[in-house]
C-alpha cells in the first residue's frame, strides 16, 4: 500500500504546486504542450463546432480569436462566420501562430502577434471576442478585459470557456464573473458541464 501511496502523494504534491505557482506568475501556455489541446477527450467535451455556437458566433461577424495556440478552435470559428464574417487571431507567442498558419495553410485568417493586454486594433473593431482557456494565463487580467471591451462594438460579445480538469490555469466561473463586471461587463448566456463552460457577456450599448 505505501509503495502505491508515496507515487500518488508526490503526483498530487507536484500538480498542486504546479497550480500554485501559475496562480502567482500567470504565463502563456509553453508551446511545448500544444499537443494537449487537441484530444478525443477536448474534442468529444468541447468540439470546436460547439465552442463557435457557445461563443455565439454568426455568418457575417468580425470576430477576434485570443490566444488560438496551434489553431484548434480556428477553423470552425472562421466556418461559422462566412462568407462575409471575418476572423483576427492574436497570440503572444509567435511560434505558435506560425504553428497555426502552417495547419490552415491558405486558408488561415489574419495572424496578429500582440499582448492581450494592449491590443493593437482600433476602438469598436469587433462584434464579438472569444478567449478559450486563456484567461489564467494572462497576467494584467482586468487590463485585458478593458482592451476587450474597447474593440468591442456596444452590444458586442466577449465568450470566455474555461476548462477544470487538470488546467492549472483554471478561473473559476465566479472569479470570471467578478472580472467581467468590474470591467463593465453585462452577464449574458452560460453553459456549463462537469469539465468545462462557457460564459458569455455584453459590452453595454452605452
């Protein structure tokens, strides 16, 4: 029983120190661990077919993708809003962009390197924002949320998803919540299930 017992406390002591320090020195994702994101598990709990429908995206929107990685949720977003839609994807980390425009080829949208915290697109740019597991990693959190809402048209929606199991970077739906509304964020549609949700919010028309 010990034998068993001291691999398992050394696997959940690393984890949680892992979750600790991120939770002090929040990073972007290593792309070393791209590899990750793109599962039969993800795909059969969040497919990006559902994702775009749970951001709310629709045929014609402008829409800004933040941190895409290697592109997993790229592909149906920029499906979702043609043909007249267009879709930005922004990531800090350069390797990972050229990792995605070599998946999609040609068909790859815009490709922006840039920090989430300071955008560089103009004011009311965008009908929607989506950030899919991203949120943790971004260390000025409320100075995000505000460059969001800058880009964003009134009425605009910013759709954050957030995955539980085994993310050290996980924000909690209440955490996000207290964010988005400190930021002058509307709370609008929420999915939820036992290893992941979605929630929506409005950028106020006024």
């Amino acid at each position: 029983m010990r034998t068993v017992l001291i691999p398992l406390a050394w696997i959940v002591g690393t984890l949680l120190a892992i979750i600790a320090w991120r939770r002090l020195m929040p990073a972007p994702m290593p792309r070393i661990f791209d590899f990750i994101l793109n599962t039969k598990f993800r795909r059969r709990t969040f497919s990006p077919e559902t994702a775009a429908d749970r951001h709310g995206l629709a045929p014609g929107m402008h829409v800004l993708e933040v941190g895409p990685a290697g592109g997993y949720l790229t592909a149906a977003a920029a499906e979702k809003i043609k043909p007249t839609g267009r879709l930005v994807s922004l990531d800090i980390q350069l390797p990972l962009l050229k990792t995605l425009g070599t998946r999609m080829g040609p068909a790859a949208p815009p490709l922006v390197c840039g920090d989430a915290s300071r955008l560089p697109f103009r004011d009311r740019s965008f009908d929607a924002v989506f950030v899919a597991e991203v949120m943790g990693e971004i260390p000025d959190k409320h100075g995000a949320l505000r460059e969001f809402s800058r880009v964003l048209r009134p009425g605009g929606t910013l759709a954050v998803s957030e995955a539980a199991l085994f993310d050290p970077d996980y924000v909690r739906a209440s955490v996000l919540q207290h964010l988005a509304t400190s930021t002058g964020f509307e709370p609008s549609e929420r999915y939820e299930s036992a290893f992941q949700y979605t929630h929506r919010f409005t950028r106020p028309a006024v």
